[in-house]
C-alpha cells in the first residue's frame, strides 16, 4: 500500500515539473532543458515502477 502511495507522491511531481515546463513555454520563457526531460523520465520510471510492485503486493 506504501508503494502505491509513493506513486501517487511521484505522479504529482511529475505533473508539477511538466506544469512548470509548459508554463515556461507558454510564457515564451525558454524551452525544456535536458535535465527537466531527465527529471521528467526518472519521475516516469519510478511510477511506474512504485505502482507494478504495489498492485503485486496487493495480488493483482
């Protein structure tokens, strides 16, 4: 259950930078920089990975 809930946490990060990212280049404040893409990935693989180990432990 902990796992799903870290997910969760991590889903919201997710969307925070990509919301950062999107404001900045709506604004016309600059683009995407590497590390935002990395951030972005990272966050991707961790929630994917925090939710298949919690819906594992819960026998689906």
């Amino acid at each position: 259950m902990l796992n799903i809930l870290f997910g969760f946490f991590l889903f919201g990060l997710m969307c925070a930078v990509a919301g950062k990212g999107l404001y900045r280049v709506s604004k016309n404040l600059g683009t995407f920089s590497t590390k935002d893409y990395s951030l972005l990935v990272a966050l991707f693989i961790g929630t994917i990975t925090a939710f298949y180990f919690g819906m594992h432990k819960l026998g689906y």
